[in-house]
C-alpha cells in the first residue's frame, strides 16, 4: 500500500509531516512562509527565501528569523541583498543582519530515491556604513567646555605678553648691574626671576602696591596702612611687610601692575632675589634719595631707580607717581 506524501489541495491548512528518508513535499502555488510584519529581531536575520510572500502579521523573534527581515532599525553592520526582496515592514533587529540568495526550487518528487534539500548559501555581504547614533566615546571633546576656554584664553595671554617683551629694548640684567643709581637706573629680571619665590626689599621705609585691577594700597615698616590690600589665592598679601622686610608673592606675580619701595634711612636698600642674587640702591644724599620702582612687563619685572627731593612725604612721592589709594566701602553702604 502506497502511502500519498502530498498534501491534499482542497484542504489548505492541512500539513503533513514527512518521515524520514521521503522526500520535501513540493512547493505549491501559494507558499505558507508569510512575510513578517512589524517584529523585533534579537538574533541573526537571513534574507527571504521567497520573493512573493503574502503578509503576515505582526510577530516577536527572539531566534533566527529566516523570512524576510521587513525595513528595520540596525544596530548591526547592514549588508546589500544579493536579489530585490520584496516590500518591508518595520523592524528592530539586535544582531548581524546578513542577507541570502532566493534558495532553489527543490528536485520533483520521485518514490524510487529520496533527494535532501539543498542547502542555501549566504551571498557575500558588501560592508556598507550606515548613518546612525553615536552613543559610545568616538564623539570628539566640545572645545566650549569650561576648562578648554580657560587654557585658550591662558594661551592667548601669554603670547601677548611675549610680544610686549619681545618689544622692550635691550636691558641689562640683576648679575650685570652691581647698584642701581644715577648712572644705571635700570635692570630687568628673566621671566624664572620674576616668578619663583619672592622678591625681599630690605632697608624700605614705605612701600605702595597697585594691581592689574587697579587696586592701590600702602603700607609703613611701623605698620600704618593705607588704601586697599591685595590678596592672593591663598589668602596672603601681594604686597607687604614681613618684620623689616618688605617681599612681592612672585608666584602671583601676573596680578602685580606695579609697586614703589622709598627708604628714608641713612643706610642703603637692597633686594634679594630666590637665587640670591642682589642689587642695592644707595641712601639719600645731597638732599635726594633714590626710590625703588617695579613695574611688570608681560612676563618679567623691570626694577628702576628713580631720584626725588628727600624733603617728600610718603604721600606726596605716591601722588608723583600716581599712586592713587583706593577705599572698600563699608558694608553698610549696601543696605544690608
């Protein structure tokens, strides 16, 4: 007794499984594999093995989804079809999404010697870039953050102020000018001088700061203080008296404009550099003494003798080099 292995075709949902060692039944005029719908993909997706599937409704696969992978989000590398498969939906697939060429028809049905399905081989994906969302690190840093900004605007400022020193005249330097007087007037400090440690002035009997902000104040060797202090970062003083000794914080030396050391003693004045390296300014003499002024220059200090009548107060030899002193006002000034 022959047992029939094709379906009958008057009753389409009826199908048959076949036992081992038949053959495939044969393809039918309408195939059941129905295209997909809307689904979402989590494993790999192969390309259709029909090219006129009916549709299908909408359906979740978590496995390998072999019918056609309708129009979808990738977030894997995408690849070319090797045939036009037909219309799709949309879908989210998670893995590799490769596409196949339309499987061949199976071999016709014979009762004598059953024949295995051919199996269906991949086309070679063409690795084709798709535009998509960037989630990971490859994005490049904002150059408008806080900190890039800062180093800009740090970066723009020194270049103006090695421009301004590379405008100066030529000067000589604190090993090549013994004592700042009539004769030499003049000496500028390199940029490492003018920046590491401090800067002591011993034998001053006054001394009157004025910031890049134009905040003025002065000081006595008694402790008479007048106009506005400078404080730094760490809460110490730009300028100011340390016992008998009057020292510039070279280390904010970027916040000093400029500053005047007078010496009303019959001894003389010196200053004192980290490296210990000096220079002095003789006392007064002749009814004029010789003040002390230090003026910045881009990166560098420049230190200048300047001779006035001894006669001066304090306050007037301020006022001839426009030491102008500036007053915090009271808190009550605000309403508060």
């Amino acid at each position: 007794m022959s047992v029939p292995t094709t379906p009958r075709p008057d009753i389409t949902w009826l199908r048959r499984r076949i036992r081992p060692g038949q053959a495939p039944a044969a393809p039918t005029a309408a195939p059941a594999a129905a295209q997909q719908g809307t689904s979402l993909s989590l494993g790999h997706t192969s390309a259709p093995e029909s090219t006129t599937p009916p549709a299908a409704p909408a359906s979740l696969s978590l496995g390998h989804t072999p019918a056609a992978a309708p129009a979808s989000l990738e977030l894997g590398r995408p690849a070319n079809s090797a045939a036009a498969a037909a219309p799709q939906g949309a879908s989210l697939s998670l893995g590799r999404t490769t596409t196949s060429a339309p499987a061949p028809a199976p071999a016709p049905q014979t009762t004598q010697a059953p024949q295995a399905p051919q199996a269906t081989q991949s086309a070679p994906a063409a690795a084709q870039p798709s535009a998509g969302l960037v989630l990971g690190g490859a994005a490049p840093a904002s150059p408008l953050s806080g900190r890039a900004r800062k180093l800009a605007q740090l970066r723009e400022k020194s270049q103006r102020e090695d421009h301004e020193v590379s405008l100066l005249f030529p000067a000589p330097g604190i090993a090549d000018v013994y004592e700042l007087n009539l004769t030499d007037r003049l000496l500028r400090l390199s940029p490492m001088q003018s920046s590491v440690g401090s800067l002591v002035v011993s034998g001053s009997t006054a001394v009157a700061w004025e910031s890049v902000r134009r905040v003025t104040g002065g000081q006595t060797v008694d402790g008479h203080k007048a106009g506005t202090a400078v404080m730094t970062a760490g809460n110490r003083p730009l300028v100011g008296y340390h016992g008998r000794d009057a020292l510039i914080t070279l280390r904010h030396v970027r916040s000093l404009r400029r500053a005047i050391f007078i010496n009303r003693s019959s001894s003389a004045m010196g200053v004192r550099l980290f490296s210990g390296q000096t220079v002095a300014l003789p006392p007064a003499a002749d009814g004029t003494q010789m003040v002390l002024l230090v003026h910045r220059v881009g990166n560098v200090l420049e230190l200048r003798a300047e001779p006035v009548p001894h006669s001066w107060p304090d306050v007037q030899v301020w006022q001839e080099f426009d030491f102008s002193m500036t007053h915090s006002a009271p808190v009550s000034s605000y309403g508060r």
